[in-house]
C-alpha cells in the first residue's frame, strides 16, 4: 500500500511543480546536496546573488573604494534602498520602510514610539505565545514608560478592544513562530483603532511568504526579520515600517546621527530626519545589507501572491504526504489556508530527538519547546518533490524509531 | 632646500621605519595601489583575514552548514569570543565586553543602565564637542528618565565634578573625533568617582591605537567602534564594556531574547542572563561579526604598547614632514604625546575642497566641519614612507592651490 502512495503522490508533486513553475527560484539559491531545506523560516538559504553581494561590498567596495563607497556604492542611502524593496513585498508604500537594526532593538523603537503617541492610554498588548523577545522588549518597554503589559492571545484581542479606552498599542506577530498560525492582521488593526489604539506587527515568519498587506489593513507600524524568508543572512539586518500617517510624530526613542536631518553638519542638537529616515540610528551594517539587498533578488518578477500560492500548496501537500505515507503525528499548524503560515508544526513527545534524526537523514527542521517539530516552507527553493521526500524520510525515521538513538538525545547549544 | 628637507625626511622615514618594524602589519591589508589611506580612523581598510572570514562564514558555514552553523561554527558565542578579543586590546579582563548593535544603540543601552544605578542624582555630563551621535542619545536617555543633560567639555569636567553630588554620570570620548586630542580617561573617572558618579567612556578613536586602559583607569563603562582602527568592516558590530563589579546590577533597556539568561526556553518571562551576555540584545549580525573577528587577527602577537608608540611616531612624523615641507597650516591636534591620539587635524579654510584635491593625488583623508582636514593614521598598514609621501603630495596640492579647481567644491552626499 505505502508503495501505491508513494508512487500516486510522486505523480502529484510534478504535476503540482508544473503548476507552479513560474514561481520556482531554486536555481537562484545554493544548497548542498542531499539537504532537504526545512528551516527557511530560523535562517534563509544562500543565495547566489547573496554571495556575489558581499563579495563585492567586501572585496571591491570597501577593499578598493574604501571610504569613498560611502558615496560611490551608495551605502549611506542603503538602508532607505532596501527597505523601499521589502515595503514592495510587505504591501506599504516607498518611503516607510527602513532596514538597519535587529528585530529586537527594531520592536523597541516601534512600541516605544507607538506607546507614547497615546500618552493618556496606559495598556499595552501582546501575545503571551509571541516569540519571547517580542514580550520581553514590550515588558521593557512598559517598564519605562510606566504602562502595564497584558499578554492576551491574539485570538482574544479583538474582544479584549472592543468597548475598550484604555489600550495604547497592540502589539502582535503575524505568524506565530511555533505554530504557524495566521492571524487576521486586519480585523486586529480594525478593533485596535475602533478602540482608538494602535497596532504594531512582528511579520518575521510572514514577510516574503505571505501577502502581509500592511496599508490594506491598516497597520500602524511593522518590524520583520531579515533572515527568515527573505534569506539575507545570518543576524541580516531586521527592518521597521512607519505608516506614513505616523511619521511625522514618530520619535525614536534611540536618538542617533543616521535619523538625523542633517548628520554631517555635526550639530549637538537633534533635528529628526523627514520620513523614514528617522527611524533610523547608528552608522548601517553594511555588509548585512548588502548581503540581504542581493538576497531580496530572488523576488524580482515575482508576485507575492503568487509566492503565497506556492507556499499554500507545499504546506498543504505535505499534510496531504503525511496522511498518504500514514504519519499519524497530530499537526498543530491550521489546515485551513486563510490561517496557515508557510510551516507546518507537528507534535511528538521525542520531538527534539525526532528533529536530530531527521537532520541525520538530510531533512533539516527544527524542535521548539516544548513538543515541537516545526518545518518550515521557504517557497522560493522548495519544491512538492522536495516536500514528498521529507515526508517519506519523516516516516522512515518514525517507523524506524531512529529518533530513539542515543546520539539524538543530547542537546546541542542552540536549539 | 625643499629637495634637500625631502631627501632628509626620506632617509629618517626609512630609519623610522626600521625602528618600528615589529609592528609593520602592512601584507596583512588589502590596500588599493597609489593610495596613502588616512582614513582609517573613520572606515579601516580591508584585511586578508577580514576577506576570508567573511567569505568563509557566507560560502561555508552559512552556505553549507545553513542553521547548523550556530553551533557547528560557534556563531551563538561570537559575541562574547570577539569581545574578549577587544578586551585585550583596550585593557579589560574577559567576560567584559560584548559586540554586537551598533555604536549609538551600544551607547544608549551603557548611559541608560549606568544613569539607572544613581537614581538619586539627576545630571549626566557629557561633552559639546562629541561625535554628535554621542551628545543625541545621551540627550534622549536623559529626556526618557527626566534628567539633566549637562554639556561640558572634558577639560571642565574636573572642575565640574569637583565637590559635586548631583552627577550621575559623566560620559566622554577618550579621543575627540574631531581635532585628534586624547583626554586622560583615568582622571576624570576619579573625579567622576570622588563626586559619586560614574563614568562611560567613548572609545572609537581610541580602541586599537592607545593604550585605553579601562580596569587601570577605573572605567565603568565604554563603547567603542568596530569599523575604524579595529578595521571591521563598513557598519562592523561595536562592542559594550561593563566593568565586572557593575555586571550584576546592569539592566539592560532593552530586553532582547538574546540577553536572556535561558533563551531556549522560550519563557515569555525575562531573566537576564548572567555577566555580560544580558548586554545582548537581538540576534547578532554574524557577517559583521565574522569579518571583525577576521580583522582583529591582525594584533595578533603585538603589544598595543608598541603599536601605540608606532603611532605616537606616525603622528609626530607627520607633523615633523609638514614643517621640513614648509606647509605652514595650523595644527588642531595637540603636539604633546599624552594628550594626542592617532590623528592630525589641520586647520584651512577651504578645508573641503583640500580633501578633494587631496583624494584626487591619492591621499584618502577626510573632511570635518567647519574647517578641519582629518587625517587618520591607521598604525598596522601605514609606514613613515608613507606619511612622508601624504605630506609632499599635501605640500603640492597646496603650493599649486590645486583646491581651487572647480571639481573639488561640490559636496559629495557624505563627507
């Protein structure tokens, strides 16, 4: 029987590749053979166009223009550059995406700016099951502000602003980054600003695969990671998005030369930038950008709404090989398409060990706490082949009970 | 007689030279031909090991090792691994220093903390004259934490702090970036220790050329730059110094999952984690990092002693050349080796177009407002044949006002 599914369900992965042929990039990306990708979602893979970037910031930017790059490869207007890219991806218009920070010290800037543009409103949102950094970089926030931070679930936000005056900011992730979960970016918006609160979006498990759709739904400000999805490379820099109704009263709350107006007249007095530029802080992270501004490449002719096609079908073929192949792991992530990310978690009570067997067999996914076997989607090199293969090595190892070997026990330092 | 000076300054260059040979680490730097790189206090020039760590870490370890690399390539401990690296070079013990945001949010995070600890004291000093970014972000902590920001020059902090008991903290470059003049770090953090207040120190002009001395000099706190003598990389991570006896007391205002005592635990609550990893923020920038780590191997096996007498040497040099010359432009930076850096600052007052016409005859210096022409004197890769040479080519772009061309008026975006 498990050789009929199989047989029946290579057949529909090229059939399925051939519908979706014209979103395949694999060819733009480098992965070593043998490696089935599934971890798109912690850290993007190399891009060809990737590697040719920095190498070139590296090596003729700064090797042989040296400080003259500043101007000639036009580093300083780097981060304005790239961020108008990923605002395209994002649904937001020119002029209200910047690129520098991480994502945590991004958040800080968003929420703290968020927060003290309702200074009468002492409550601030989120989401106890965000990714920890999001709760603690609003906690802190809090903190300093003198505000209270209530952890409801997105899923509750919109009753808890309903009828409500007392909630500054709502602060949530687009995608919850263990379950893959989908949240309704627009309906929240809607009920923050029926409150007459604001709303600020983590879209680091939804930018590049998702259609975020940050001016059709209102959002007032956006942070997203660099790394993930769009591939730009380990610790990339993260980028934040001020919806143009909110730049003119946004204050950084980290006051630096680069969100100055004028930084080379080298004034002691802070005179914010116009715009976006605002946002920014300290001298870019050049070699970061540059990797993430070729990575971004990969999208070029592409619709995203063609990408987020893509990425349904791959999540939603998977479960489909799981069912086929008779894995009976109970799948955490949503099944319907309007509330499923670009992953697919599954729960096992072995799941750290489950996880280290299946990179032993070449398919490379990860375990989150507590019982969570999460794998990601990157849709622009993966295809339903690639997606039939992990399913058949997941079943190998769950039939073998591979994950029961000592080797796979230990925890590594970074899980 | 100029023929004469110059045969004479080129037989004492090469004699310098010699002496010095211990520190000459010019074939570890990629240097364009035809080029005297005085810049390399404001982006330091590329290195063998910075190229091949950065293309290592890409091609490699994220290329190849894709997520695994975080432990498989130790990029999770990069952090701290690079910053006790600067440790040794600015005189700190290990586990004091970490890398990672950059300068600016390296600042906020040490004067937010620091100004936190005397809670009873409601004025921070800093200096007028900072890099500017210095003088904003200090002003914007005050602002958040309803304190005085006090500007004072280094000269008076003495006397300011002298008997005072309302200073939180005083906080200073040790090196102006501006007119190259080098303040005595260990008095005026007495003085600010006697008052009660505690000290931050800037170290961008000063890490990897001067003998910083921060335990020597009681410092509390410092930030320094990763892309200018340390020569990084455009936009290289900074790194944060908290002196061991505050490490437990250090809060950071940004609470990231990084600085968490447990970060894979993914506990919504925040623990921050022991010694100077709660100084992390967000993820680190690991080609930044990587390319930095690469740089720094080029002070293997020297005594910062030595490379400080080489630039003391350098700087005196040059100015000793000017004289030979017969260019008779005033001189910013002090003549007294205690009190100057690794720069010479001059005085013209078409100082802009002087740069220009500089860069154009192969001498990469740069400009500073209102009138200065900045020469940076990057001890590892610049010889006194080369220090020699930049002064001649100054000399005749002087002598035949080769600044007055039309060409060399235009700013550029960046200066």
């Amino acid at each position: 029987m498990t050789d009929d599914s199989t047989a029946r369900l290579a057949t529909r992965a090229r059939e399925l590749d051939a519908e979706h042929v014209s979103t395949d990039r694999r060819n733009a990306f480098v992965l070593p053979d043998g490696v089935v990708y599934l971890d798109g979602n912690s850290l993007g893979a190399l891009s060809v166009a990737a590697r040719e970037a920095t190498r070139d910031a590296v090596e003729r930017q700064w090797g042989e223009q040296l400080i003259r790059a500043w101007n000639d490869s036009e580093w300083w207007t780097a981060p304005e550059r790239v961020g108008n890219r990923i605002a395209e991806l994002v649904g937001a218009p020119a002029g209200t995406v910047v690129v520098g920070d991480s994502t945590t010290v991004s958040l800080y800037k968003a929420v703290h700016a968020a927060a003290r543009m309702r200074p009468e409103r002492r409550v601030v949102l989120t989401d106890p099951d965000s990714f920890p950094t999001d709760v603690h970089v609003t906690r802190g926030v809090c903190e300093q502000l003198g505000l209270t931070l209530e952890l409801v679930s997105p899923g509750d936000a919109v009753a808890r602003l309903e009828g409500s005056d007392d909630v500054a900011l709502a602060s949530y992730s687009q995608v919850d980054y263990r379950t893959g979960e989908l949240w309704d970016l627009a309906t929240i918006t809607a009920a923050a600003h029926d409150a007459g609160a604001l709303s600020c979006w983590d879209l680091c498990h939804s930018a590049g695969v998702v259609e975020v759709g940050l001016t059709a739904g209102g959002a007032d400000f956006a942070v997203g990671c660099g790394y993930k999805y769009l591939s730009g490379g380990p610790g990339a820099p993260a980028f934040v998005f001020v919806a143009p109704e909110h730049l003119a009263d946004f204050t950084n709350p980290i006051l630096g030369w680069n969100g100055h107006a004028t930084p080379f007249a080298m004034s002691p007095d802070h005179v914010a930038a116009d715009g976006i530029t605002r946002a920014r802080v300290g001298t870019p992270p050049v070699l970061g950008i540059a990797a993430l501004e070729g990575a971004l490449t990969a999208y070029d002719g592409l619709d995203v709404g063609d990408v987020r096609r893509r990425s349904l079908s791959l999540t939603a073929f998977f479960v489909e090989c799981l069912g086929g192949l008779g894995v009976d792991l109970p799948v955490v992530t949503p099944a319907d398409d309007a509330r499923r990310g670009s992953q697919v978690s599954l729960r096992h009570p072995d799941a750290y060990a489950v996880v280290q067997a299946l990179i032993a067999r070449g398919v490379i996914g990860d375990f989150r706490e507590p019982d969570i076997v999460r794998l990601g989607f990157a849709p622009l090199y993966l295809s339903h082949e690639d997606v039939l293969a992990a399913a058949v090595l997941l079943r190998d190892v769950l039939d073998g009970r591979e994950f029961e070997r000592a080797e796979f026990a230990t925890r590594a330092a970074v899980t």
